[in-house]
C-alpha cells in the first residue's frame, strides 16, 4: 500500500507544510519586524538621549549625585504606585520568551523613567537591562494588539529585544544574536532569526538617522596569530571568568544581604543610595553611572589597577538596594578595567587585554558566546576576530553555570552533548 513520504514522520510533513507556509509565515513576519523595528527603535533613541542628558547633567551639576537615596525612594514609589511589589527585571522578560507568563505593557515607561533616574543621580548601573525590558515589553504590547498568539508573542518580544538593545549600541547583528541565544543556554530560537534581524537593523537605522553614533572602539597590539598568544589569551579569558562568577555571585548575595538586614525596599534604596554615595566621596565619581568615559579609556590601554574592584563594589551597592539599570554595562566596566590591568602584567597590549576582558567577562556573565564573538566583531573589528573566539569559548566553559539572569535556563551541559531538560 502506497504511503505519502510526508506521513511517514513528523518532520516529513513539517518540511511539505514548511514550503507552503514559508511565504506567508516571511511576509507576515516582515511586516511585524517593520512595525516592531520602528517603534521600538523610536523609543530607544529617545531613551539613549535621555540617559547621555542625564549622564551629561550629572556631571556638571555636581550637588546631584547627593539625592541619590532619595532617588532611590522615588523609583520604589513609582514601582509601588503602579501595583509592581517584587519587579523581576529582566528575568521577566525571559520567561515571557518561553512561558505564557505575560508581560505587561507598564513595564516599558517604568524601566525607561527609573533607568533614568538611577543615571540622572549616580547610581551605578547600565542601560541595557533597561533595553531588553523595555524592548521586550513593547514588542509584547504590539503582539497583543496584533492578537498572536503564544508562540508568536515569544517571537515578537525577542523582536523588541533585539531592537532595542541595536538602537541603543549600535550593535544590529550582536543585538539579534543575543535575543535569541540569552533565554535558554544551549537553543538558538531561529524562528525569530528574520524578524530580530530586521527590526535591528531598522533600529539602528533610525538612531543613526537621529544622530546616534555606533559604538566603535578600534584596538590596537593585536598580536599575530601565535602559540605564545593563544596561551596567553587562555589565560587571561580564565582569569576574566573567574572575574565574571565573582560579579554574579557578589551582585546576587549583596541583594540577599540588603533584604535580610532591611526588608523594607524603601529603606534599602535609602541606605543603598547613601553607601554609593558615600564611596563615590571617598574613592572618586568616575565609578557612578555607566562609567563610558573609563571603559573608553581603558580600550585605549589605559586604567587604575582597583578600578575594576571598586565598579564591582559601586555596582553590587546600587542594583543590590533595587535601583533599576543594567548590569552587563557595569561588566563592560570591570571586564576591560581588569583586561587592560592584566594584559600589561602578561605581556599583551593593554588595550587588546581590555577588549577581550569585555568579551570574556560579558560571556561570562550571560552565557552567550555566540554573542560575546560576534559582540568583539561589531565594537573592534574583525582583525582580533580569532581570539574573540578564543577568550569567549573559555570563559565560556570555565564560567560555569553561573549567570545575571535566575529565569535563563540551562538546556545543555557546557561539558558534554548531554540534555539537562528544563530548569527553571
């Protein structure tokens, strides 16, 4: 008896469906990531001016920087007042990716004002936490009013994602990557590959055409492919990834003692405030905000040895006492601080040491290599392109399971081709 070949497995018949959907399912997912692109690109232009205005006004209105606890109390009511008592951040936004958790559309203009605030009065975190919610938020919201449904809603929300971190870095193929590969280590979610990638590349669009400038760091003393070299970026990515479990496990139990010792929010943003800003008087300013002038620096070859200790320090205080940011820009921050510090003990050029401290501490940190590569070939160049490889694959592994983000889940082990099903 005579059987079609597409009854005979699932795969089969996905593949004879695949062909005839795959006009409609391409058309229809352009038109989305237009639309996604557009808006959400709009909405993190305006987001970015706002933060350089706020960096930009702290710095020269220098009294600011002392209502930073009352900053802190201004962001806990705004959570408060608008029925948000335990914000997960961007945890949330991650289990919206895979869950039928929702994301509510108040989410966006909360993260974009708090954001704000915490850089407008010197706490010290970054923006692009602030991103992938407010991305991702948006994107949600435009889904809704689509009417998707749930596996679509997945879909658009890495859309907004991915644009909203490219309008804000520049950075259109790291940023589509990076949406798809956060959620779950070890899955790539490629059927949000056409939209992430061109709702990015529209954000980037629009923030260029509004005056924003691509993130761009040309390095210099990168060394010629050699043994010496490779075993010396080992060495220095294994170092980083020590770095980058330290991060992650000093922001988590800081967070843990802020909430033991004072559980009422509104006293943690108080007293968080008051501590960053009585380190900022003590060891200096350069450490409040994102620090983009000392990253910069350091891409240059040029950094304090404590630098990176103090950011972990400033950091860890602030997004600890539930000041809203980021804190893969504040990694930024101690990856190249480290890098430049360490590469001139190693023998390597300080500011070729900065980029791959960024890289490795950035793997590190979100468990996501391919991003971390492609990352160092948006903001370096395509020259070191090797090592990037190099440091990402062992921070990679050395790093462990550790990582920013509680809902990111472990799918496969980063020792073997084994499944290690879902852990939530």
């Amino acid at each position: 008896m005579f059987h079609p070949f597409w009854k005979e497995n699932k795969l089969n018949k996905e593949k004879v469906i695949g062909w005839t959907q795959a006009p409609y399912a391409f058309f229809k997912w352009l038109f989305i990531a237009v639309l996604t692109g557009t808006v959400v690109g709009l909405v993190g232009t305006g987001f970015l001016y706002c933060i350089n205005l706020a960096t930009s006004l702290r710095k020269t209105t220098l009294w600011l920087v002392w209502l930073l606890p009352i900053a802190g109390l201004m962001e806990v009511f705004l959570y408060r007042v608008c029925g948000v008592k335990k914000p997960q951040g961007t945890d949330l936004v991650l289990l919206a990716v895979r869950s039928p958790s929702p994301l509510p559309f108040r989410m966006a203009p909360l993260i974009f004002i708090s954001t704000v605030i915490t850089h407008l009065f010197g706490g010290s975190a970054g923006r692009e936490g602030a991103a992938l919610q407010m991305g991702g938020s948006l994107g949600f919201s435009i889904g809704r009013v689509l009417k998707l449904d749930e596996k679509d809603l997945h879909i658009i929300t890495m859309c907004g994602m991915s644009a909203a971190f490219a309008a804000l870095f520049g950075t259109p193929i790291t940023s589509a990557v990076f949406a798809m590969e956060v959620t779950s280590v070890g899955v790539m979610y490629y059927a949000a590959l056409v939209p992430c990638a061109v709702a990015s590349l529209l954000a980037v669009f629009l923030a260029r055409s509004l005056g924003i400038a691509p993130e761009v760091y040309p390095i210099a003393g990168i060394p010629s492919l050699s043994v010496s070299a490779m075993l010396l970026i080992i060495l220095l990515a294994a170092l980083c990834s020590a770095l980058s479990v330290l991060y992650c496990w000093t922001l988590r139990g800081t967070g843990k003692l802020y909430r033991r010792w004072l559980a009422n929010p509104y006293l943690r943003a108080a007293v968080g405030g008051a501590l960053v800003l009585l380190l900022s008087l003590a060891v200096g300013r350069e450490y409040l905000g994102a620090g983009m002038d000392v990253i910069s620096a350091a891409l240059k070859g040029n950094a304090r040895p404590e630098a990176f200790v103090l950011k972990l320090i400033f950091t860890a205080l602030t997004i600890g006492a539930g000041f809203k940011g980021g804190e893969i820009v504040p990694g930024f921050f101690v990856g190249a601080t480290f890098g430049c510090t360490a590469a001139s003990l190693l023998g390597l050029s300080p500011a070729f040491g900065a980029a791959l401290g960024l890289i490795s501490v950035f793997c590190g940190v979100t468990n996501c290599p391919l991003t971390a590569i492609l990352l160092g070939v948006e903001l370096f160049g395509a020259q070191g392109a090797p090592y990037y490889l190099l440091a990402a694959a062992v921070s990679y592994m050395l790093s462990g399971y550790t990582g920013l983000y509680s809902r990111q889940r472990i799918l496969y082990s980063k020792y073997k081709p084994e499944f290690l099903g879902k852990n939530e």
